[in-house]
C-alpha cells in the first residue's frame, strides 16, 4: 500500500477511534437512563430519515469524488442539487409523519419525525464539504469535525436524558452532532460556493449518480425493512432492543469499513484502468481491513454478556443475543462494501444496482421466512443472506479485475479463524470465576487480543504485516519516535 493510502486508513482509523468510540460511550450512557421503548421510536423513525439522505446525495458525492478533472461548476451544482433536494426531502417528511406514526401505532413518532427531519437541512450543507476534504485525501479535517460533534452532542443529550427528556435526548444527539460537524467542516473549509448551476455538470455527474441512488434507496429500504417488520409485528421495547444491537454493532463495523473505504476510494479510483495494480491493491485493503474488524466483532461478541451485566440495567441482557448474532454479520460485511466499491472505481454503478436488486431480493425472501421464529430467527436470516450474497457480489470482481471468491476466501479466512478463537478465550476468561467485574472483562479483552496476534503471528495473517507497514510509514511512527527521543 502506498504512503497516501496508509495515512489516509490511520487518520480515518484515528476518526473512528476518537468519535465512534465517544459515540459507543454516550450511546451506553443513554442507554442507562433511558428505556429500550425510547430506542424502539427511534429505530422506527430512522428509516424515513436515511431515505432523505441517500435523496439528498443523489449519488453526485461519489461521482465528484471519482471525476479526475472535476470543475468549480460541478462543485456548485451539487451544493445546490443537494439543497433543493433537502427541502422536497423535509417537505415530504413533514407531511408524511402523521401516516408513518398511524402504521405503527405511535402517535409520538408525528412530532419525532418532523423535528429530526431539520438533520436534513444540516446534512445536505456538510455533504459538499465531505467532498470537498475526501478528493484531498484530507480526513484530519474530517476527524477533527467528526469528534467535535459527537462530543458536543453527546454531553448535551446525557444532560438532557438526566433532567428526563427521554426520548427527546436522542433526538439532540442527532441534530447536535450533524450540525456541529457541519459548522466546524465550513469552517475548516475553503470552499465557497457561487451563484452558478451547470445542467451539463448535473447531467454529466448524475449519469453515474443515479444507479447509486437508486441502489441506495433500496439498500436502505431493505436494511431498515428488519425494524420496519419487527416493529410491526413486536413491540416497542423488542424493536427497541433489536435497534440498539444494531447500533452498537453498525458503530464498529461499518464505521471501521467506512474509515477504510473513504481513505482508499480516492486514491483507488486513480487506478481504475489499471487492472493488475488495481486487484493487487484491494487484496491488500481486504487483507487490513479483515485484520482490523474481525478481532473487534469477535471479541465484542464474546464480552458483550458481562459488559451488559456490568454497565447497562437488567432491561437490556435481552439484547445480548442479537448483539452476538449481528457480530457474525459485522465480521463479514467488509467484503461486501469492498467489492461494491471496486465496481464503483470501474465506474460500473449499473452493476452495483443489479448485485444490489438480486441480494435484497434474497434477503426480503429469508426476512418473511423468519418472521415466525422470531427476531432470533429474523437475524440467523440476515447471516444466511450475507453469506449467500458473497456469489454475486464476488462474480463481478472475477470479470472485472480477476478477484476470485476463492482468492477472496484465502485473503479473509485466517483472520477469521484466529478472531473467532480469540473471541472464545475473551469470553472464557472473563467469565471463568463468574463474577462480573471490571477488572475481569478488562483481563478477558487484553488475553483475546494476545491471543488473536499471536494466533496471527502463527498463522502468517498477511493484514499484521500491512498494518505493520503502514504505520512505519506514517506521521503517526514520526511522531512517537519524536515522543521517546
């Protein structure tokens, strides 16, 4: 991996440890004071707001990202596309919230909807800025505005969950921490828009664009169609368990592929027409990131238990197992966004939308299957779809750059094998006295992650030695030698 990428995975790793981490913190923070009901109304409020924010991108974000020789006119005539879609989008919000709150038999989701839905406006100003510091490979900036915001709204909706706002001090952590990032990106940034719109720059970005928009609003129907279905038929306090496993669970994998995947998508795209370089460099990103993610899945599946017992009150054991079970969806999923965001580079979004309509459409068949067996059932569903959508996902890589699965199992499975065992260690050990303490989780974590580089070491997993690669080429080795000097 080159220096640009290397830097660029340890800053977004750096991005995901300050604010994810903070964002873990305050979630179980809020979790203490308030009830998995509270989650529950979230979780069925969400959906209609990721909705607005795949409209809002339009799929233009990637687009510009990706153009090699992107002009000042595409730059404003997607800050303004993503502004008039953010008013249709709150508009439609508005209106509609009163019908979504009657399907599900909560007349408080009315209000909820309609004041969450201002997030909209936020984050189609920020959206552009994002832009803006991903072409420049600069996530520094994007850390820094990141961790202000989760910190800041973090503080604001523990403060407000302690003086009884209940449900309402989540809908403070959402607003404050999109409108605080946004505010430190613009002032971060350089970029200013002017009075211009391009048809021909809309035309030109949204032929690429809007497979991924289309593709994105049904990534988002289909992963929101779990709550949506254990909404309906179970209640508030089951939904809310569910969505809260989820959370915790979508706060380390998919921010870490996230961090990955936007520290190599820009530089990744420089190489599209070179095949060869092209396959060889998202071996080695596989590699890292499965190196990263498996151990951290594994290892909160074995801990989650005791931690639950320790930190959080007895309403919330009943999400243990759906934490556990997702963790096997989180250790898998890196190969499904990287494989995405190779046909992505090769500019074939077509494909990203027919992969996507196929695997939803398996998904949706196991989801109504499952739905008798409850939402344990419903999750073992979900790790089947995943594990079946590796063939179609896989068969484009092959045509395109020659990424085999078989090569892609290779590169992912001792990592997996050694996660899993370090996994069960971390739960033994923690758990072998029976007696639920600090201390003895925190025994658990260090004797897994031993044991998970050790196993590494044994088993030649090839993302040690890449990690170990890109951080003796960092700012990051400089700095600490400056530190022992």
């Amino acid at each position: 991996m080159n220096r640009k990428i290397g830097v660029g995975v340890l800053w977004n790793l750096a991005n995901l440890l300050m604010a994810k981490g903070a964002a873990t913190l305050f979630t179980l923070f809020l979790a203490f004071f308030l009830t998995p009901e509270a989650f529950g109304l979230i979780a069925m409020a969400t959906v209609v707001f990721e909705l607005a924010n795949v409209l809002i991108d339009s799929g233009l974000g990637q687009a510009l990202i990706r153009s090699s020789n992107a002009s000042a006119a595409d730059f404003d005539t997607v800050f303004y596309t993503n502004l008039m879609l953010s008013v249709l989008a709150y508009i439609a919000l508005f209106a509609g919230a009163p019908v979504f709150a009657d399907f599900y038999g909560q007349p408080e989701l009315t209000y909820l909807i309609q004041v969450m839905g201002l997030v909209v406006f936020i984050n189609a100003t920020k959206l552009i800025q994002v832009v803006v510091f991903s072409r420049d490979m600069d996530f520094k900036s994007q850390m820094k505005a990141n961790t202000c915001g989760v910190f800041i709204s973090g503080i604001l909706a523990v403060s407000a969950a302690w003086f009884g706002w209940g449900v309402w001090s989540l809908v403070v952590q959402m607003l404050g921490s999109a409108l605080v990032a946004a505010i430190v990106l613009w002032s971060l940034s350089n970029w200013r828009p002017s009075l211009q719109f391009s048809k021909e720059s809309f035309v030109r970005l949204f032929s690429f664009g809007r497979n991924l928009l289309l593709e994105g609003l049904l990534s988002v129907l289909f992963r929101n169609s779990y709550v949506l279905v254990i909404g309906r038929f179970f209640s508030a306090e089951i939904t809310g368990l569910y969505f809260f496993a989820r959370k915790i669970n979508d706060l380390i994998s998919k921010q870490l592929t996230n961090a990955v995947q936007q520290a190599t998508y820009p530089a990744l795209s420089t190489l599209q027409d070179e095949n060869e370089t092209l396959r060889h460099k998202y071996r080695q990103v596989m590699q890292l990131m499965m190196f990263l993610i498996a151990p951290i899945m594994a290892l909160v599946a074995g801990l989650s238990e005791p931690l639950f017992e320790l930190v959080l009150h007895e309403k919330w054991i009943g999400a243990v197992p759906f934490l556990q079970l997702l963790c096997v969806v989180g250790a898998i999923s890196p190969l499904h966004a990287l494989n995405i965001s190779l046909l992505n580079v090769k500019g074939r979004s077509d494909l990203v939308l027919k992969v996507g309509l196929l695997k939803k459409a398996v998904n949706l068949i196991l989801l109504l299957i499952a739905i008798p067996f409850g939402v344990i059932g419903i999750i073992v569903g979900q790790i089947i779809g995943t594990m079946l959508a590796l063939v179609p996902n896989t068969y484009f890589s092959e045509k395109l750059v020659k990424y085999t699965l078989a090569q892609q199992v290779k590169d992912i499975i001792k990592p997996l094998l050694a996660a899993a065992l370090s996994g069960i260690s971390a739960w033994y050990i923690s758990s072998v006295n029976g007696d639920v303490s600090i201390p003895e989780i925190g025994l658990g974590a260090f004797c897994g992650a031993a044991f998970y580089l050790l196993l590494s070491l044994v088993l030649r997993v090839e993302g040690l030695g890449l990690c170990w690669k890109v951080f003796r080429n960092s700012r990051f080795n400089r700095i600490f030698h400056k530190i022992q000097g």
